[in-house]
C-alpha cells in the first residue's frame, strides 16, 4: 500500500475452527498475537496494541489527512474496529490508519501468518472513486531509514474505488524497475464478487519449511483459498531475504485518491458507505 498493491497468503488446512468473531484455531498453528477490538463503542483501539498515525503524509499522491478522531477510527462496542473517511465541507478528506506497536518476524524453518477479517461499506462503486482500503505488512527498516521499496512490503488486501477485485502484492528491491518491477511489484488480484456487508478472511503465510530458499514460498488468500504463490525461485536471494528474514509492521487504513486508484471525484461519498471494518488481526506460527 505504499504504493501499488498488495500480497497475501495462507494455504488451505483441514479441520478449520471458527468461532464467532474470533481468530480461528488452525492445526499445527500457535496463535502468538491477536487483537478482537474489544472495547466501548466509539473509543480508539488499544495504544498497546497499534499505534495511531495522524497527519499529512504526502506519500502517493493521496489526499487524506489521517485523524485520531473516533469519527475516523473506532470500536464499535461490537468486537470490531471501523476505519471511516469522511469529506470536509471544503473538500478536504480525513481517515484513519494504525500500525502495529509489535512487529514479526518470519521464523526459518516454520511457517508464520498474518490474517484478518474485513469488510468494506455498502456504497456502491459510483459513490468510491478514490477510496482505497488496505490492509498490509511494512518491513521494519523503513522506520530505521531503510528507503522504500528496499525496506520490503508485502500487500495483503487492497481495493480500489469500489470494485470487487482485490489485489496481492509484494514490493521489494529497487524502484524504479528492480526485481518486483516497481512500482507495480509481484503480485496477483481475485474477484470476490462483491464489497458490501460479508466479512472475508485475508492471509499471508510464509512457508520457510524448505532449507532450499528457492523453493520457499509467500502465499496469499482469500478464505482459505489461494490466490497467488511468490516463490524464492522468482528472486533472487538477497531480495528474497528482505521479504522473509526481516521484521514486519502490520497496518490498517482507508486512503482516498492517490496513484493506485486516482483521485477522488465530485460523486464520491465518505462515512459508513466507504469504511473498512475488521472483526480481528490476528498471528500464527507452526508449533
């Protein structure tokens, strides 16, 4: 989401168990970190957990001044986090976004996933132009000062003006060009049919079981399917260390206009019909 697009992965498990809204309990998988944003309605979510960005980041062309506001950014008293751009009355836009106060690491020799369970408000697609939902991992050594795209960043979920077609994506390497072809990166999009209402589960699981690092993977999915494998083979070693053997912050937000979906126009709507809402974030790794 820095950019372009995104990554996600996960790979399809017998004897799946979910209960309600909570993270599911996944065969030979730890649960190592999870948050239900539990809470009062309209109260921020956990500053232990996420730490909330506000400002102009003049990152992408995007026009949103991210907000602390519990009208941007807040519990639903409902074990859910609702992220909400809303449009000034002089055309000036407000949203929110969080990044993880943790950061995780892909362990050698196991697998490790992040997933989460969203949906996307009701508007309708004429009403969305610009609106540009992610939710997504950025490496660590960007904070430390490590450029962009070098840093790494890998795409769970990202939507577009409202269409049902969701994007997966890693970015790596140098920009432009570079072995993710930047600022395009690697990646793939699914149809899901529709944006309005269902919640559905997005994942990214790093599968390092493999010594070999070409044949270790990144898989995304929808879920529990799969919808695009980035394999070690299709980098090179270096590059794929940045994307395997580094630290990762999980974020959440709602931009409006930028290079990915353009900008907003005079029929895009903000508020409940353009929101984000996540039931839980959660991590796993092999026992």
């Amino acid at each position: 989401m820095y950019t372009k697009s995104i990554i996600a992965a996960a790979a399809i498990l017998p004897g799946l168990l979910v209960s309600a809204t909570q993270p599911p309990s996944y065969p030979g998988f730890t649960m190592i970190w999870n948050d239900t944003f539990a809470g009062a309605a309209n109260t921020p979510p956990s500053d232990k957990n996420w730490k909330t960005i506000t400002g102009y980041l003049n990152q992408n062309s995007e026009s949103e001044v991210y907000s602390s506001s519990t009208k941007n950014l807040f519990l639903t008293g409902s074990n859910s986090l609702q992220i909400v751009p809303l449009k000034d009355s002089a055309g000036g836009w407000t949203s929110g976004r969080i990044e993880s106060v943790g950061s995780w690491l892909p362990t050698a020799g196991q697998k490790t996933r992040i997933e989460g369970r969203i949906r996307q408000g009701d508007g309708s697609t004429a009403t969305k132009q610009g609106i540009w939902p992610a939710f997504w991992l950025l490496g660590t050594a960007y904070r430390a000062g490590t450029k962009w795209p070098e840093c790494g960043e890998l795409d769970i979920l990202e939507l577009r003006n409202g269409v049902p077609t969701a994007f997966g994506t890693a970015h790596c390497g140098t920009y432009p060009g570079g072995p993710c072809n930047e600022p395009n990166g690697k990646g793939s999009t699914i149809n899901f049919g529709e944006t309005s209402l269902a919640f559905h589960t997005w994942t990214i699981t790093w599968d390092l079981t493999n010594k070999d690092w070409s044949s270790q993977s990144i898989q995304w999915t929808i879920d529990h399917t799969v919808f695009f494998t980035l394999t070690g083979a299709q980098l090179d070693q270096t590059t794929w260390r940045t994307l395997t053997a580094n630290t990762f912050n999980i974020i959440l937000n709602v931009a409006v206009g930028g290079d990915f979906p353009g900008a907003a126009n005079s029929a895009t709507q903000g508020g409940t019909g353009s929101l984000m809402e996540v039931q839980y974030v959660a991590v796993y790794m092999t026992k």
